[in-house]
C-alpha cells in the first residue's frame, strides 16, 4: 500500500514527474530574471518598498505569463529542438509531455495571467503581457528565429515588457518614463546578450 502511494507520488513530484516536466516547460530561470526586471520597475515608479500585495499580483501574473508562453515556445520549436543536442530532451521531444498538451497548458496559463493581471493590478498591466506574449510567440519564434541573425536583439523587446509592467502597476499610467525603460532594455541589456551569444557555445 505503502509502496503504491509512493509511486504515484513520484510520478507526480518526482524528478521525473509530471508536476516537473510541466515546471521544465515553463523555463523558470527565463521566468525568475523576467521577474527580477519587473521588480525593477515597480521598485523604480514606488521609490521605495513598493505594496506587498500589489508586488504578489504583478509577480504571480508575470510567472503566468512567462510559463505559458514559454510553454507555446516549445511547442512551435519543437522541430528545431530535436535536431539540437541542447534541447532534445527537454519535455515535449523526450515524449514527456504531448505536444498539444503543451500548446494547451500555455494557452490557459496566458489567459489566467491576463485575467490576474487586469483584476488584480490594472488593465493596463494586462494589456502590455498580452502583446509581449504574442510578439514573443509569433513575431520571435516563428519569424524572427528562422531568418534573422539579429533575432535575439528584436526579439528582446518581448523580454522588455516585465519593467514596464512593473512601473504600470503602481503608476496606473505609461509615462515617458515607462517608454525610456522599455528602450534601455530592448536595445542595451539585449544587444549585449546578443553579443554574448555571439562568443558564447
């Protein structure tokens, strides 16, 4: 009996688990540094310790997000990761997790997020992830990827979306601000990761 209970719970928490596969899916350090630039924001537009509550809405909406599009991602990339030594074991490739359950998980967790976000901070808020989920979805995995070496640039306006959020959900307002942080973003801290990856293997 024991023994039974045991294994169910390892096929659900184990390394191997369910619950596991669907967190590798989910991408969480991409997740923790996107999180880290929208306290960044928030800690900017508050000059100060900014509310605790608020800080949790912003920060469970912006994990989300994140996993769901992150989990979209994978889903659409699922052809090139095989082929890539890196990536093929990931959950989707490794047969872990179907791929329509994958593109499923993420729809939902995006639609979650954007409900959380617009009760739960302002609609603002709200309304900036959705076009960074699709920017990132559509414009930089399915186009930008296949056929621009500077992809990682252009596409990091996706990346540059969490500060802004942050700064939106104690401001209630896109100021200038708020555009001058999406530029530092988008063109210093991702051009210099995509020199990294230039010398980077």
């Amino acid at each position: 009996m024991v023994g039974k209970l045991m294994g169910r719970f390892n096929l659900i928490v184990g390394s191997d688990g369910i619950l596991s596969q669907y967190i590798a899916l989910s991408k969480p350090k991409i997740i923790l540094l996107l999180l880290l630039t929208a306290l960044g924001g928030m800690f900017l537009a508050e000059s100060g310790f900014p509310n605790i509550l608020l800080v949790f809405n912003v920060l469970l909406g912006g994990t989300l997000a994140s996993a769901g599009a992150n989990a979209i991602n994978q889903y659409l990339d699922r052809d090139f990761d095989a082929q890539m030594k890196r990536t093929r074991k990931g959950p989707i490739i490794s047969g872990r997790i179907k791929p329509s359950h994958a593109w499923i998980f993420g729809f939902f967790l995006n639609l979650f997020a954007f409900v959380w976000l617009m009760f739960g901070v302002n609609i603002i808020a709200a309304l900036l992830t959705l076009p960074a989920t699709l920017f990132y979805v559509f414009v930089y995995t399915i186009f930008l990827k296949t056929i621009k070496t500077q992809n990682i640039v252009i596409g990091g306006a996706a990346g540059s979306i969490p500060p802004v959020v942050g700064w939106v959900a104690f401001t209630g307002k896109f100021k200038p601000l708020a555009c001058f942080i999406f530029v530092c973003y988008s063109f210093l801290l991702d051009s210099a990761a995509f020199l990294g990856a230039c010398f980077v293997d």
